[in-house]
C-alpha cells in the first residue's frame, strides 16, 4: 500500500535541526534501500513536509515516523499519515 505524509516543521527548523540533520538523512537512506520510502522533503519555505511511503500498513509508516530524530526532538511538530491511491 502507499502513504502520504504531510506534517509540519517547527518554526526554527533550519537551525534546531543542524545537530540532528546526519542523523536523519541516514535514516531516510536506510528507509530508500529498504524500498519503504518513495520520496521525502521539505516544502520550499521549510515549513512543511512532504512524503510518499509503501509498506505493508499505516502503522509501519507511522513507527518509522516515531522513531525519527527531527519528531523526537520537536523539529517535525505534527506528521500525518494517509493511505494513499495512485491515480496516475
């Protein structure tokens, strides 16, 4: 199945998030080789984000948000996860 994530930063993401920033990339690499994670970002003014997910149910999509560093340490401020039909 796919997802869609859309949630929001916090307002001074681009700085709170430098200490974090490796440590959050790697897992979204890990999440890519894995084949879980389709895409993944930033809006262009950093204050939302944006992702397309495939796993075997939303609360995988879900844990995998739990577990990141930017939603534990209050970079990301909401996430929400949606089923997700591609159309095209």
């Amino acid at each position: 199945m796919k997802f869609v994530l859309w949630g929001t930063y916090c307002p001074d993401a681009l700085e709170r998030r430098t200490p974090f920033r490796e440590e959050h990339l790697e897992g979204l690499r890990r999440q890519k080789e894995s084949g879980v994670l389709i895409t993944l970002g930033p809006t262009e003014t950093s204050s939302h984000v944006f992702g397309i997910y495939e796993a075997e149910d939303q609360a995988q999509v879900e844990e995998l948000v739990r577990n990141d560093i930017y939603w534990r340490q209050g970079i990301w401020t909401e996430v929400a996860v949606y089923p997700w039909i591609q159309a095209f």
